[in-house]
C-alpha cells in the first residue's frame, strides 16, 4: 500500500486492511481492538443497520450544505476526529498530522490526554481544536491541568468519564502490548517484519526522541517505551463534584465524555456541562456496553438544551445521518483517519475527511434534505429485523 494508493480508496472501511498489513501486529491490535470478546465494538456497527431511511422525493436539493455550528464555531461538517491515545504507535507526530488535516478541512479535532504531544503545540497546529482530559485524583492536580488547558486557549475541554478502572483489552495481552511499551521478544519479531513501520516509526521512536505522554497532567508524563505508568495514573474516585469544580473553574465549553444513559445525561445538565458525548469508549472500557446509537434517543431526550453529541461505530455518511435524525447535533470518528494517517499521513487524513464529507453531502441529497439542520427522526424507521 503506497500513499500513492490512497485517493483511490472508495470508503473509510477500506483502510482498515492496508493499515493491518501496513502495522505490527501489536500496535494495529491496539487500535482496532475491544475490550475481553469485542462485543461492544460489533454492537456499535450493528446498531445502525437496526434503521433504515425514509426519503422525501421531489425535493430541491441544488443548494446542499454539510455545514454545522457548534458551540459558536461554524464547522464544515457534522463530524470531527474522536480522542485517540497513544496515536504516535502508528506514525511519528500522528497527534499533529490529525490536528493539522481536521484544521485545513474546518472540523474539530478532539486531543487526548494519552497524547504525545504537548497540548499547546497542538493548540497552535490546530487553533479550534479540543482537548480531552482524564484527570489525576485531588482537586490540586484537576486545577492545575485546568489551569493548563485554559492557558493554551483552548474552547473544549472534555472530560472523559468512562475509565473508573483500566479495562481488560486481553487482545494486548495476546499481542505483547503494554502501556508504556516494553521491547519484548515478541513485539521486536513483530517490528521487524514489519520494515516500513519500522523505520519510519519504530526506530524513531525508540532510539530518536522518546515520546512521552505529555497532557495527563499539568506536567509532563512517563515515557511510552519503557517507563513507568507512575504520573499517568487516572482518577477512580471522580465524582460529579468534581465535574462542578472544573465547570466552574474552566472558562470555556466543558463537555461529558462517556454519558450512556438518560439518568447520566440529566446529572451532567445539573453540573453545568455545556454538552456530552454519547459514547462507550470504541468498546474498548467494558465489554456488553450499549451502543452508542441505541441509547442515543433517550440520552437526547435527557439532555434539555446541552449539545449531544455520539462516537462509536461511524464508518459512512449514511451513518452519520442516522446518528443527527436520531438527536445528535455532532459525531466522532476514530479509528479510520489514524489508518489513513499509518497509510498516508496528512494527506491521507485530508482525503479520508473529504471522503466522508462528499458521503454526507452526497446521502442528504438522495434523504431529501439539504442540510444536517434538516434531520429528524421521520427520516428514520425501523429496519426490517432490526431490535
């Protein structure tokens, strides 16, 4: 698979493939992978196939727009890249190159803490992008990470609530994988038949300028080879005070990560969250979780005037629709622009984001409707089979 290749991938579901063969067997695990048998991960694609459209014919459609506000900001889609830890294990500085090609494109790029890359220089690649924060325990530590993200200028700031406990990804487990990353005989037989991935990230890694994680807190983390997860450990005892303590602390829009039920989403209202993220983690966190898109209709009947919005699963335009009819002002892709991002770097991330756009502007036309705004449940019904 060469960059060169890339354009003439006809959708998202096509990089995943490329990027296996293109990976260590380790490292692409990582990515694709779920939590203990995967269930939660099939259920998020599942659960679209549970609906089927409903077109209006006879529509104008000549004048068709994918264009989408949100929380003041005027994005060229209803779509923007998801969270994803430890994103270099791809391809060096993947955190910038996601930054850089969701800026050049107008949508939202959602940094996680797991990154290896400072948040400010993120912040200056990407000007409207978000940050999202997993939180140390104390309000000492929660204040000063605060602190730092404000400072940086960043609007968002997401607060995933999903990860009480480390999950049991067994997949890894099989693989040789750990976090920070230990250079076992396995993972190195892994690397090695594997030379592109190798040389142009491995090595670099490893014998270069060691990433570190960088926005766990307000300091800088362990490295991700060969460290210690001391000074990247996660909040267990985060609690909806907490989540008060930091709306009123940070200055910007706080949104919820990891909300899959009504009774969540109206304690997330009461703490002052200016939205939530309807999401299950990619099923990665615990297995059996709901999907993301069946939960969705009752979350957003919760959720008052927040802005809902849902990751999980979304692999095509028509995807996307399904998720704004169902409530949705806004969803989240993951896995398929850090494939195109192993494949292809920038350039692929941009063609990836493209290529869901056109999907988008493309299925609204054949809906019947002309912009993301229009969507509502009537477009929807209940797919022959489907729960």
């Amino acid at each position: 698979m060469t960059e060169a290749a890339l354009p003439h991938m006809l959708a998202l579901a096509d990089l995943e493939m490329p990027a296996r063969r293109r990976l260590p067997r380790a490292v692409f695990g990582y990515i694709a992978g779920g939590s203990e048998t995967g269930a939660t991960v099939r259920a998020n694609r599942a659960a679209f196939d549970a609906w089927a459209f409903r077109p209006r014919v006879l529509v104008d459609i000549r004048e068709r727009s994918t264009a989408t506000p949100l929380f003041g900001r005027p994005w060229a889609a209803p779509f923007g890249i998801a969270p994803m830890g430890g994103a270099c294990t791809v391809r060096c500085g993947a955190d910038l190159i996601l930054a850089r090609a969701a800026a050049a494109a107008g949508i939202p790029f959602l940094l996680s803490g797991a990154s290896t890359v400072p948040l400010e220089r993120v912040r200056e690649a990407a000007p409207s992008g978000w940050f999202q924060a997993y939180f140390p325990s104390g309000r000492d530590g929660i204040a000063a990470l605060v602190d730092r993200v404000a400072a940086a200028g960043y609007e968002v700031l997401v607060v995933t609530v999903d990860i009480p406990v480390p999950a049991n990804r067994e997949n890894n487990l099989r693989n040789g994988w750990s976090m920070p990353l230990r250079l076992g005989p396995r993972v190195i037989a892994d690397a090695l038949a594997h030379p592109r991935w190798l040389v142009t990230t491995g090595l670099r890694s490893v014998f270069g300028r060691v990433p570190h994680f960088e926005n766990f807190t307000a300091e800088r983390g362990p490295p991700m080879f060969g460290g210690s997860t001391a000074g990247a450990a996660r909040a267990t005892d985060l609690d909806w005070l907490d989540l008060e303590f930091i709306r009123g602390r940070f200055p910007g829009r706080v949104v919820i990560k990891g909300i899959l039920s009504a009774e969540d989403a109206r304690l997330a209202r009461n703490a002052g969250a200016d939205g939530i993220i309807v999401s299950n983690h990619g099923g990665r966190q615990l297995d059996h979780a709901a999907a993301s898109l069946a939960v969705l209709p009752e979350v957003v009947a919760a959720s008052g005037d927040m802005a809902v919005m849902l990751d999980g699963g979304i692999r095509r335009g028509t995807d996307v629709l399904k998720a704004l009819a169902l409530g949705a002002r806004f969803v989240f892709v993951g896995r398929p622009f850090l494939y195109a991002a192993a494949l292809a770097g920038e350039a692929g991330v941009r063609q990836a984001i493209e290529l869901l756009r056109e999907e988008v502007e493309r299925d609204l036309g054949l809906l019947g409707c002309t912009e993301p705004a229009g969507l509502h449940s009537g477009f929807l019904m209940r797919a022959v089979g489907g729960s």
